[in-house]
C-alpha cells in the first residue's frame, strides 16, 4: 500500500441497520424474545461448561407493576472487556467466541440478535456480572448508534439482565399477555428453566418437557391431536442421529387439499425455528405433518429457516426413509390398516411409488384406479384381466369405452398418475401385459356392417356426410346396440374444438389471444378429423339409412351428431346449441303438422325386430356410456 494511502472505516448508520433487520431480514418485532431468549441459553450453556451451574432464566413483563420489561438469566455473565468486545460491534459473535467455547451447544449464530430490541424500544440497558469475578458492569446503548459501559452501581448475582423501555407503539409487545404468548411459542421446550412474572405476584413456569419426543405413545398422540386438530392416524417416530435430529411425524386422518405440501414444525435445540417449513420431509410425504428437534441443522441470519446445505439434505434424506419404512411396516404386518391408510392417500402413494421399487412391491396392489368395469383395486385388475389395456386421457378413455368388447377392461389413465401406475404393471406382476390404446386405432378395429347391408351403409355415409359437411361421418357395427352414434376425435381436433366454444363465450381481446394460441400449437401428422360413427347395429340407424334424403333426414342426422357429442361429455358450444335447435324444430313442424289422422305410433309393432332380448329401451336410463 502506498505509505501516503490512509486507511478509512466504514460508517454504520445504527437506524439503517435497524430497519434492515425490521423490515427485511426478521418476519417483525415479534422476535425481540427469541433473540433474548438464545442469549440467556447461550449464557447458561456458558456458565454450565465453566462451573456447572446456572439454568434459570425469569421475564418479567410491562405491567402495572413494572415500568420497563426485564430478562434476567443466571448465565456466565460479562466482564466490562467483554461487555465492549461483544455488544460495541455489529455483527460480532456471541459469547462463545469470547470465551473459546464449542459452537455446538449455542443457539446463537450471529451477532445481532441483540439489536432486534431495538425494534421495541429506543434504549438497551444490560447489567451484568462475570462467573469468571471482576466487579459488575453496566452497558447502555442507544438507537442512535451510541453506548456508555461503567460499572453497574447496584449489587447483581452472577447472570445478566436486559431492561427495555418500550416505545408507545410496541408498548403491547411487552405486556404481559404478549409475553406470555410468545415466551411459549419460542420457548417452551428450551432446556433451561423460565418463569414470566404476573402483576399480581406470582410467576408462571413456561417450560417443559417436548411431547412430540415423549416416550410414551399417549402423550405423543396427544399433542398430535392439538396439532392437526383431528386424531391422527399414526406417529411415526423420527430420528437422524448424524443431525441429532429427532421428533414425529403425524399421518393425517383426511385426505389435505390438493394444492396443499407437507409441513413441519421445527425446533432447533428446543427453541422454535418456523412452524410451517415445507422442505424438511420430501414432497410426496404431504400426508403427514411432522414435528421435529434438531442439534445440528443450521439456520440462517434470520433463524427463521435452515440454511440448504449437506446436513439438511442428509435429513430430509433419511426423515423420508423413516415414512417410507413406516409404511412398509404396515404392508406386512397390518395390511387391514394399510388398506385404510391407501384409502385415505391414494394420490400420494401413487406418486411415491414411481420413484421406490422396493416401496411399489408392496403398495400398488393395494392402490386402485378407474375402469370400464368401475373402479378396481390393481390386484383384482391383474388377476381378472391379465393384458390390461389403457387410454392416456380422460377424452380418450370416454370414447373408447363406447366401443370396446365388453369382456375386456380398458383403464383411465387421465388421472394424475395412473397412465404411470399401468406401464409399471409388466415389472410387478408375471404374466401381465400392457397395451395404449387411442381412439383412432379402436375405430379402425370396429366391423363394418354385414356386406348384404354394405350399399345401404355407404349410401348413408354420403348423405350424412353432406348434412354435416365438417365432419367425416362412418358406420360400423359395435356392441353398444342402444348407442346410436359416437363422436371421434383425437386430441388436436378436441383441442380446436374447445378453443372455438371459448372464442365464441369471450370477447375479441379472448378470441385474438386464442387465435393466436391456435396458430403456435404444434400440429400432429396428418389430417386432424373429427368423426362420427354411427353404429349399424342401431335400429333407429338403419330406419334413417332406409329413409329418404332431404330436410327430415339432415335434421335427424345433426340431431345424432349433437346427442354423439353429449355421450362423449363434450360441451356444447353456441353453433351446436344453434344447430340443435334448428334440427329439432325441423322435426317437430314435421311431427306436429302430420295430422291427427295418422297413427302417432307408427313403428311401435316393429320394435322388437331389432331387439334380440325383446327389452325396450327406457328414456330414464343414462346411455351416455361410461365417464
């Protein structure tokens, strides 16, 4: 360095730093206890690894009884040295680094807990006396940056005492009932003793031991109970020893929302960290709500989360093994219970098994999805039904189901997981096969009508097909015998279709945006068709392919393509409602204005030659075909 270079310190402006630590860095004044609190354990800790004594700590809030709020510890105390050496410097660590003691046994991490207070009030005031001897000493600092250290003019026991004053507005964050409050939620399982004082005399102990880390199973069960507001379903008791992590974790007797992760509720050394971190369990554990302690996680400057690194990584690592083999532990000693418990938590098992072989073994048999046979637990599907065949969507599942034999099963796997959940079946179960199946490709298997009804059959294709000049209309033999038509797409064509209903429900900003939208998307091979079939095996089918063409005929065939797409769930837009409409307006003015002279039942007497069973179909029954 150049000799004629002097060197400069840097400025703080106290009342920055205090707004910094206010508005950016702590959740709110709120804190002020807690950092109180990690300093008077530090202390003890201090004074217990010095000469084994010390354990107490007594708060005694703004009342009518006291002007000004006092914490009082029986800690290790400060020498006047140390008094300037700890609190004159901003970011400086605490009194473990003074006094050459081991990290592990300390709370405090950083070296401005001290300064929250000063989100409470506009003067500190620390008296306080060294275990080490020396006389007591007196620190008082000031918002503004400035501090006095002399000797403390009344006689103090070893231990140290913090006095605020507080402000007119933080004046309720003192008071007893506050203090009260937070003193528990911080406080309540630290390990050391604390009393708060009550106006009235008298003192009310705050600590105690953790439940969540009872050895008994009640009291665990008990604060379970408080803590989801429901009898859980299990504990299940955790432990990291690498960590010194330990603590349980609460299965949720009710399924959570779907948009809802897991939570957990986290104490670090007895001192409450957070009580809603979502990175401690992994994300497919989002049936249970966890409460843990740990001794070896680290927090960050604000102790209000844990810093991601190696040691919580580790933790989260083994606290999913421990769930995992909780359940593992019921697939083999209590399946009636795992039963319920897959009752309950399907998705999330679901969702586990994709990434734990072991895990899969055991649990998708027990795991259910939806078919064309209803919903069908995996091991009733692969015993009943050894080649299982599946659609990818919802769309395709209901248009398939329509057509396909009835001895064969189909499964929808539309929902979240469950396409994944059958491609795994070949690994789990011998002997059986998966095939994916896609509407096009069943509507190529499908029979064409006998070949003595072939001519009639095209004849009707074309005229249908010049009624609905949009849609490709065909006719194949299925065994839905009451379903006269079904609507076919695949999914660019479902796609074009919904994007048109909604451009015609919005206004022209939606429908630019959708137009837009409808030219970026990528495009399958090939023309993109929509379909109708319509099944030969009907009987009001080949009544409309022996009648004549004209305005009767091409209202029917629209009012068929409208009830296809209502079968297949489609909504319907303004165009099909239009079209519906008109076809059955068509067909009532020709109904209506037939005369009375006419039989108005004039195929009753034929409709059991088409019926093998002699049943007639009944209006009430719901021939949409499975959903």
């Amino acid at each position: 360095m150049d000799q004629d270079t002097a060197a400069h310190q840097f400025q703080v402006d106290l009342r920055g730093v205090i707004d910094l630590l206010s508005r950016h860095i702590y959740s709110g004044p709120r804190v002020y206890l807690r950092e109180l609190l990690q300093n008077a354990v530090d202390a003890i800790a201090a004074r217990v690894q010095l000469d084994g004594r010390g354990g107490r700590v007594r708060i005694t809030p703004v009342s009518a009884a006291s002007a000004e709020f006092v914490i009082r510890d029986d800690g290790v105390g400060l020498t006047e040295a140390e008094v300037a050496d700890l609190l004159a410097t901003v970011g400086r660590s605490s009194k473990r680094d003074v006094l050459d003691l081991p990290r592990s046994d300390f709370l405090g991490q950083f070296g401005i807990g001290m300064l929250s207070c000063f989100m409470v009030c506009d003067t500190i005031v620390i008296r306080s006396r060294s275990a080490a001897g020396g006389d007591a000493v007196e620190w008082t600092g000031h918002a503004d940056g400035t501090f006095t250290v002399g000797a403390c003019a009344d006689e103090i026991p070893v231990g140290t005492s913090v006095h605020l004053a507080p402000r007119a507005d933080t004046l309720s964050l003192v008071s007893t009932p506050t203090v009260l409050d937070l003193a528990e939620t911080f406080g309540a399982y630290l390990p050391v003793s604390i009393v708060v004082d009550l106006p009235g005399g008298g003192e009310t102990p705050i600590t105690g031991p953790a439940p969540f880390l009872a050895d008994d199973a009640e009291t665990r069960l008990r604060y379970g109970r408080e803590l989801i507001g429901a009898e859980p379903f299990d504990a299940i008791r955790l432990s990291v020893p690498a960590t010194q992590t330990r603590g349980t974790a609460y299965v949720l007797p009710f399924a959570p929302p779907p948009a809802a992760r897991q939570s957990t509720r986290v104490y670090l050394r007895g001192m409450l960290l957070t009580e809603r971190a979502d990175d401690i369990l992994p994300d497919w554990a989002f049936f249970a709500r966890a409460v843990i302690d740990a001794g070896g996680l680290h927090p960050t400057a604000s102790r209000e989360s844990l810093v991601d690194d190696d040691a919580l990584e580790q933790t989260r690592r083994e606290l999913g093994d421990g769930v995992r083999r909780w359940i593992l532990d019921l697939a083999l000693h209590e399946p009636a219970r795992l039963a319920q418990f897959v009752a309950i938590h399907e998705l999330a098992l679901k969702s586990l098994v994709r990434h734990d072989d072991e895990l899969a073994r055991f649990i998708v048999r027990w795991l259910s999805v939806e078919t064309t046979h209803g919903r069908l637990r995996i091991d009733d599907l692969v015993h009943r039904f050894p080649h299982v065949r599946y659609a990818e969507t919802v769309d395709e599942f209901r248009q398939v189901a329509s057509v396909i034999d009835a001895g064969t099963v189909l499964v929808d796997g539309g929902y979240v997981y469950d396409a994944e959940l059958v491609r795994m079946l070949p690994d789990l179960f011998d002997e059986v096969t998966v095939e994916r199946v896609d509407v096009v490709g069943e509507l190529d298997r499908l029979d064409l009508p006998p070949l003595d009804d072939r001519d009639a059959a095209l004849s009707l294709e074309r005229r249908a097909h010049l009624a609905l000049p949009e849609v490709e209309v065909l006719v194949r033999s299925f065994a839905r015998t009451e379903l006269p038509g079904l609507f076919v797409a695949d999914p660019d064509v479902l796609r074009a279709l919904d994007r048109g209903r909604a451009r015609s429900a919005g206004g022209a900003l939606w429908g630019g945006v959708l137009d837009r939208a409808a030219a970026a998307a990528p495009r399958s091979g090939g023309a993109a068709a929509a379909r109708l079939c319509l099944n030969w095996s009907n009987a009001l089918v080949r009544r409309l392919a022996a009648a004549e063409g004209g305005r009767v005929f091409d209202a029917s065939v629209r009012v068929l393509y409208v009830q296809s797409l209502l079968a297949g769930h489609h909504p319907l837009g303004p165009g099909d409602r239009a079209v519906l409409t008109s076809s059955l307006s068509e067909l009532l003015d020709r109904a209506l204005g037939a005369g009375a002279s006419e039989d108005p039942h004039p195929h009753r007497g034929d409709r059991g030659e088409h019926d093998p069973h002699g049943s007639q179909h009944d209006p009430r029954r719901n021939d949409e075909g499975p959903s």
